[in-house]
C-alpha cells in the first residue's frame, strides 16, 4: 500500500468528478473498499472543493455563457435571465 499512492490521488480526483471510467472506477473503489482512509478523507475533501467551485461559478455560466460572446465588446445591459 506505500506505493504508488499518488496514482491513487489522481485517480480520487477523477473520481470525486465522477470521470473514471469502468475499469478505473473499479480499481478506485476496491481501493477504498479496502479500508484506505487517506483516500476517502481526500475524496470527500475534493468533493467538498468541487461543490463549492461549482456554486460560486453556476450564476455566471447559467446567465451568460463563456464563448457565447467575444470578449472585446462592451458589457452588455443587465442579463435578462436574473428576473
Ligand atoms: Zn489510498
């Protein structure tokens, strides 16, 4: 168990995104399954991080999509989607 376990870090970031594929996913879990605390407490930790990256971004790209619009012109009026 004392190696290798920065693959399992990667893989519990990827995990914690829900972005392993079948054959990762099972490997991760097994791994967890098999008692590993440090990569639970760092799967939760991630997860935690992510939700609330996901909070603080959502009200911009739900309003205003990057891409949607070339940075060079000026802001437009307020959005009409935060009635
Ligand atoms: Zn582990």
């Amino acid at each position: 168990m004392a190696i290798g376990h920065e693959h399992w870090h990667e893989q519990g970031e990827i995990y914690a995104l829900g972005a392993l594929d079948e054959q990762e996913l099972k490997e991760f879990e097994a791994h967890l399954a098999s008692g590993c605390a440090i990569c639970e407490a760092y799967v939760r930790e991630t997860r935690e991080a992510l939700l609330l990256l996901h909070r603080s971004i959502t009200p911009m790209i739900s309003c205003d999509r990057p891409g949607s619009r070339p940075q060079y012109l000026p802001p437009l009026p307020p959005p009409t989607c935060r009635a």
